[in-house]
C-alpha cells in the first residue's frame, strides 16, 4: 500500500483537506496530515522532523493558498513547476511527475509580501513552496504543489479571513489528484528513479559534487517532460565534463 503525505500550513486548510479526503473510499492508500505553519523555517524544521520520526511517505502533497499581485488575475487552483526563492534569488525546478492542472510560477518569500513590487516579477506568492521542494528533493520523495490563489497582496495581507479560506479551498477535487498520484506511482517507484540515478552515476563515475549537478539537470529533464534517455543515447560518449555542461544548457 502506497503513502501519501498532505501538507498544510495553517490549521483550517488542514481540517478542509482531511474532512474532504475522508469523505472518499480510499482503501488502496495510506495518509498521513501534516500542520507545518507558516513560513519556510517552520517547514523545514516540521517537514524533515515528520520525515525523520516517521517514515518516508511515497509521495508528498503540499497544499494551500497563496497571494497574487494583481485582482484581475482570475485562475483557480494550480500546479507549480517552478519557484523562485526570495531571499537569494535562486530557482528551483519542481518536476512534474504528471500534471493534473494548469502550471504555474511562483516566488517563495521569507516573509508576509504586501506591495507587488516586492515580487520580482512573479504573479504568485507563498511563504513555504521552496522548502518543500528541497526537501523532499534531498530525501528523494516525490511531490506536487497546489495552490490557490486566495488574496491580492496588499496591507492586510498579514491578516486571514478563515470562512473565506474554508470556502476557497472547499470545491478542490481531492479525488482526481490523488487517483494522478496513485497511477503514477504504480508506474514508478521511488527505488525506479534511483536506481536510474545510480546506473547514470556509475557510467560516469561521477563525483559526489558532479552527481548533485546530474540531479539536478535530470530534474529538469523531468519538470519539462524532457526525454533524458533519448539525450542520454545521443550523447553518452561525450566526457562526463561535456555530458554536465550539455545537461546544463538545455
């Protein structure tokens, strides 16, 4: 039996979630709900610590709100392939196992947002995608981001309105989502992706530092729905020096 985690960061938006997944008949998963709060720091200390005391689930949902910059903006629920983390500037590829709604780009920011000028050029933003992803990135466990947009960023952003939340986040389709996640994960397994990892690693002879560049790139290949054994075939007796590089500037 396959387990999935589901991740909120404030107590409403769990007790949402879990009402709506309990309603369904379920019997071919485990799940598990995890509360990590608000903000990147509580994430990544009450992420790793479920993962630590607990197990390593096979999949990893992390769902919740999140700001736009502009009320025009009129999309419901998306998926993220991308995120760019606020305080350093850097991005980070999200792969996209299957996609189950529109992909969308999102800033990650270390603190409440409250004027679109802070967004560096990113439409949506939240508090806690980042970290998730590299999470659950380090640990090798697959997972998705949904978000909703729920509020323009503005002054009051740092203030939520919990019946308005409870009602955004109520017409979601729980079931699809995961019938996504459990027909991927019947196609692949955790051990699939690194044992493939590892017969790439082993061709190259690959560092340690150049095996987190490999990572890194197949990634990417992945969150573009690239096809990496056919670039593989095509240019596996390039050196492994020429092979990163190639891997790079795709």
């Amino acid at each position: 039996m396959k387990t999935l985690l589901f991740t909120c960061a404030l107590p409403v938006e769990l007790k949402i979630v879990k009402e709506k997944i309990k309603s369904l008949d379920l019997k071919w998963v485990k799940l598990d709900f995890l509360l990590s709060w608000v903000g990147n720091y509580n994430v990544i200390y009450n992420l790793k610590d479920y993962i630590n005391k607990k197990w390593n689930p096979d999949f990893v949902v992390n769902f919740w709100v999140c700001w736009k910059s502009d009320e025009t903006i009129k999309d419901d629920f998306f998926q993220v392939y991308r995120i760019k983390n606020s305080s350093n500037k850097r991005e980070s590829l999200v792969p996209i196992y299957f996609q189950a709604l529109d992909l969308r780009s999102i800033l990650s920011s270390e603190e409440v947002v409250v004027e679109g000028s802070s967004m560096f050029w990113e439409i949506y933003v939240d508090m806690e995608s980042y970290w998730v992803e590299y999470i659950c990135n380090k640990e090798q466990i697959p997972c998705v981001i949904i978000k909703k947009p729920f509020d323009v960023v503005w002054e009051k952003s740092k203030s939520v309105g919990l019946v308005e939340l409870r009602q955004s986040l109520e017409n979601f389709d729980y079931e699809n989502l995961i019938n996504y996640i459990v027909e991927w994960l019947s196609k692949n397994t955790k051990n699939d992706i690194l044992e493939k990892i590892d017969y790439f690693k082993n061709y190259f002879k690959f560092t340690f530092s150049e095996t987190e560049i490999f990572k890194k790139n197949f990634n990417k290949f992945i969150a573009f729905t690239l096809d990496f054994e056919d670039f593989f075939e095509k240019n596996k007796t390039l050196n492994k020096k020429e092979f990163l590089e190639k891997m790079t500037n795709i």
